[in-house]
C-alpha cells in the first residue's frame, strides 16, 4: 500500500509541475517539450535525484502507453485521401527528407568511427521531426502559400515514413549486434516487423468496423483507448515492434473506417498528461556524465542530420520538378525534431540497454538544441519563401 501511495503522490506532483512547466512555456519563446525535458533533467539522478526512472517500475508502463497512442495517431497519416491532397511535392519531399537523412547520418556516423550498431539506430532516429513546432511557427506568422502548404504536408506524413525506417534500422542493429549469430537476429526482426504488421491489421479491421457503429464522445473513447492499449500489450507479449503495430492499426482505421477521424480526435483528447511524463521521464533518464562522453558522436549527429535534412530536400525537389524555392528552404523549415524522436530512442534502447548511455545523451540533447533553434530557422525559410507575415 505504502509503494501505491509513493506512486499515486508522485504521478501527482509530476503532473502539477508539467502543468507549471507547461505555463512556462506558452508564456516564453522556449518550447514546452524542451521546458520538460529540462525539468526532468532537474530532478532525475543527474539532478536533485528526486526522480530515478531507473527504481520505479510505472515509469515504463507510462511511456509505453504514451507510445503506443503516439503510433496510432502517426497512422491516420497515412490515410489516402490526405496523401492525395497534398500531391506529389509532399510524398516525394518527405520519402527523400526520410532516407537522404537516415543516410547521410549512417554514413557519415561511420566515418568518423562510431560502431556499425550505434550508428544504425542513430540514423532510424534522425528523420523525426516535430509537426507542433512547425505548426506553431506557421500560425505565428499566419504564412500562406505553395511552400507553407508543402511544409505542413511533409510534417504531417514524414514522421509515419520515418517510423517504418526506424524499424528496418532497429532490426539491422539488432543483426549486426548478434556478436557472429546473424541470421538468428535477422529472423527475429523479420518476426518483429511482419508480426506488428500482421497485428496491426487483424486489430484494425475490426476497429474500423466498429467506429462506425458506436456513439461519438465517451464511448468512442473507451473504443479506441481499449483497442490500443490491446494491440500495444498483444506487441510486447508476441515480442512484435508495439510501435509499428499501433501506426499501422490507425493506418488500417483511416483508411477504411465509416468516420475514421473520431478515434484519433478521442485520443488526441487525453494524450497530453501521458505526455508529460513521458517528457520529464525521458529528461530523467538523462545522465551528465554521458553527455560528455558522447559529445564528439553528439557532434557528428547534429552536422549529418542537417546535411541530410538539406540533401533531401533538394533530392525530393528535383525527383519532383518542384521551385527553386522549396528545394533551397524546404530542408531548413524541416529542423525541429521532439516527442518522436525520444520515442524511437526509448524503444531503440529497449532493444540495446548497452548502448543507452550513448544513445539518450545525444538524442535528447541534439531534441533540446534542435527544439530551441528548429523554429527559429522554420520562420526564417518561410520568410525567405516569401510567404511569412513579418508585420
């Protein structure tokens, strides 16, 4: 009872400060996730080690379902429709930003000597973006055109794209990591993509069935909250990737669902609390000591995932036959990188525990830097592209 109480009382507190945190940041130029991260930072081991997500066994429950929702709204996405009314700028930029990115970090993570492991997890984390940031800085500065109306159709598919390159990475390290036994891991990861793929669809055809059938508000809610958390926990116990399981049952439900969109408003609804603790959690996780140590690989991931970021904007322009414009700025507009990101590293460090004190240092440092300067440079482009209020 004592450990419930500890639990219940620190849940609480936790949520009261990310709200405080949260005020903070609306009234600041910083943002919120960034706010977070730091807060977590603050009171994790490396801090005033009130919080040690090491010791606390909700802390993995709490991410895990923060996830898991995370996926299944990456899903809807991918609805047809929404890829069809942004054209083809916006499929051929992002599928370029995806790979030039995962590439141009892989590669360049290896010539400067990191393991071939490290870096492949590195490089399936680098194409994560931050469609909030990029969203807050085009209402800001109320920009409208061909550019602005590209770069919000990049944001809102290219995470999706990146998550599936997130797994393929994932399961190459996993082989490269099997210490000479590669074809026992090869097969592990072809279960672990087929099966969240598999699950995904068997959960989600009867998803989409049934979101037409049941009343908006409350009961949609309990649908989709009981359907996710359903396939997250099938994932972890089949040992299936729960993230790409989630992204292709919402995938499935947008695509065929009578009115797909009520799940996915239901549970962007409740998500933020998950959120938060996810945020301070992830903050927590981060020890000083490593970001030392992982200061010369953090380096060389910040320069190769803006190369990447550049490169495949001009790639996807040209495959397109798109402006000068949206292949000069597009890559700039396309810095911000948060939540997902921290995500695909929590789950990469799941799989590899040996490489976390690496891995977290540099993805929530490079998260925090590229959080701060990512929107500053998105209003650059957009005022370079001509189509930012600057009044």
């Amino acid at each position: 009872m004592e450990e419930i109480a500890v639990t219940l009382i620190t849940i609480g507190i936790l949520l009261l400060l990310g709200l405080v945190t949260d005020a903070l940041g609306r009234r600041s130029r910083l943002p919120r996730v960034t706010l977070l991260l730091l807060f977590g930072f603050l009171i994790g081991p490396s801090g005033l080690d009130f919080l040690n997500p090491a010791e606390g066994k909700w802390f993995s429950l709490v991410t895990d379902m923060a996830l898991v929702m995370i996926g299944f709204l990456l899903g809807e996405k991918l609805a047809l429709p929404s890829l069809r009314q942004h054209g083809k700028f916006v499929l051929w930029l992002s599928i370029a930003e995806v790979f030039a990115t995962a590439l141009a970090v892989l590669v360049g993570l290896l010539l400067i000597g990191v393991p071939v492991d490290m870096a492949l997890l590195l490089a399936g984390i680098a194409p994560a973006t931050d469609p909030a940031a990029s969203t807050d800085v085009v209402e800001e500065t109320r920009a409208d055109g061909i550019f602005t109306r590209t770069l919000l159709g990049i944001v809102a598919v290219d995470d999706a794209w990146g998550l599936i390159v997130f797994s393929l990475m994932l399961t190459a390290a996993q082989a490269f990591g099997g210490h000479g036994d590669v074809v026992a891991p090869l097969l592990a990861g072809a279960w672990e993509l087929g099966g969240a793929f598999l699950l995904g669809i068997c959960l989600g055809i009867p998803m989409a069935f049934l979101t037409g059938r049941i009343q908006p508000g409350e009961p949609t809610l309990v649908e989709a909250l009981g359907l996710v958390f359903l396939c997250g926990g099938i994932a972890l116990w089949l040992k299936v990737s729960f993230l790409l399981a989630s992204m292709v049952l919402g995938c499935v439900v947008a695509n065929i669902a009578r009115h797909h969109s009520r799940p996915f408003h239901a549970i962007e609804g409740i998500d933020w609390p998950f959120m938060i603790l996810f945020f301070i959690v992830a903050g927590a996780s981060l020890e000083a000591r490593a970001v030392y140590q992982a200061g010369f690989f953090g380096a060389g991931y910040l320069v190769f995932r803006i190369l990447g970021r550049l490169l495949g904007a001009w790639a996807g322009g040209a495959v397109s036959n798109s402006g000068p414009l949206l292949r000069r700025w597009m890559g700039v507009a396309l810095m911000p990188q948060a939540g997902v990101a921290l995500g695909m590293a929590l789950v990469a460090i799941h799989h590899r525990p040996d490489l976390a004190e690496v891995i977290m240092p540099i993805v929530i440092a490079s998260t925090v830097l590229f959080e701060m300067v990512g929107p500053v440079l998105t209003r650059v482009a957009l005022i370079r592209a001509g189509e930012a209020s600057t009044s």
